[in-house]
C-alpha cells in the first residue's frame, strides 16, 4: 500500500518551508494528489521529484531550465514505459500466435481421427450390410428347403392317387 504525506510532513523532510513547496508545485506544474478535503498527499515518487529540483536548485539551474529537466525525464520515463508496453504486448502477440500454432496442430490431428473413425465406421457398416445380405440368403435358402418339405409331405402316395 503507497504512504502518503502531508506538506508539514514533506517540508520537514526535505528540510524547506510549506510555502516553499507550493512555489514549486505551481512554477514547476507538479501535480501533487489531494484528498476530498483538497489537502495535498506527497507520495515516495512525488517525494523524489522534489528531491531531484531542490539538487537543481542547488546546483544553480533557475526554474525554467528545472521544468525542463523534468519534462525531459518524465519524457524519458514515458519511451521507457512505452518501449517495456511494446515489448510486453510483442510478447503477448507471440505467445497468441504459438496458441493458435498449437490449436491449428490439434485440429489437424482431430481432423486425422474423424477421417479415421468414418473410414472405420464405413467398413463395419459394409460389412454389417454383408453380413445382414448372408442372413437373409441362408433365411431365404432355409424357407425355400421348409417350403419344399412341407410340399413333399402334402403329396403323400395317397393323396397323389386320389389328386388322379
């Protein structure tokens, strides 16, 4: 969880006045968070701006030549995160297109299995239809020898002679 710290804190800190560091927030246009009460809260990074002008101070730069260095670092800071943004999302890309490699090779092997399973799935019912065919043969060779002895056993002699 990020501190905060109120502005007597953070001119204690840095060892200035309270209004000294509102100079330099509105001539620097720093952008210090406020709570709903609108009293500045200095976080560790605000902190470190801070720490960055008053060393410019310092060394004599006067606060054009500070907003300056600052845009430039801020600008730098921008590109570095952009570039690790880039990166990031450059990696995300290849490991999207290694997924979709990995999905289109499983599909291809499903598509190799469904073409196996109708090739094997066609053969079993060739030849359950072959098989049904031989069934009805034998069943119709059975019924004809059935027909022929029922038929053999009407005409007995008797009933022969007396069909004359």
């Amino acid at each position: 969880m990020e501190r905060f710290y109120k502005i007597g804190e953070v001119a204690e800190m840095l060892g200035i006045e309270q209004h000294t560091l509102r100079y330099l927030e509105n001539s620097l246009k720093i952008k210090i968070k406020r709570d709903e009460r609108g009293d500045r809260m200095y976080s560790e990074a605000d902190l470190d701006t801070l720490r960055l002008v008053l060393k410019l101070k310092e060394k004599g730069l006067n606060t054009t030549a500070i907003k300056l260095a600052l845009e430039t670092a801020q600008d730098s800071e921008n590109s570095q995160e952009l570039a690790l943004v880039s990166v990031q999302a450059e990696n995300q890309l290849k490991e999207m297109v290694s997924i979709a490699r990995r999905i289109i090779e499983q599909n291809d092997e499903l598509m190799r299995q469904n073409r196996r399973l109708e090739e094997r799935m066609a053969s079993l019912e060739k030849k359950i239809q072959e098989r049904n065919l031989e069934r009805e043969k034998k069943i119709d060779e059975f019924l004809n020898l059935w027909k022929a002895e029922q038929e053999s056993k009407s005409r007995s002699w008797l009933s022969w002679l007396r069909g004359k």
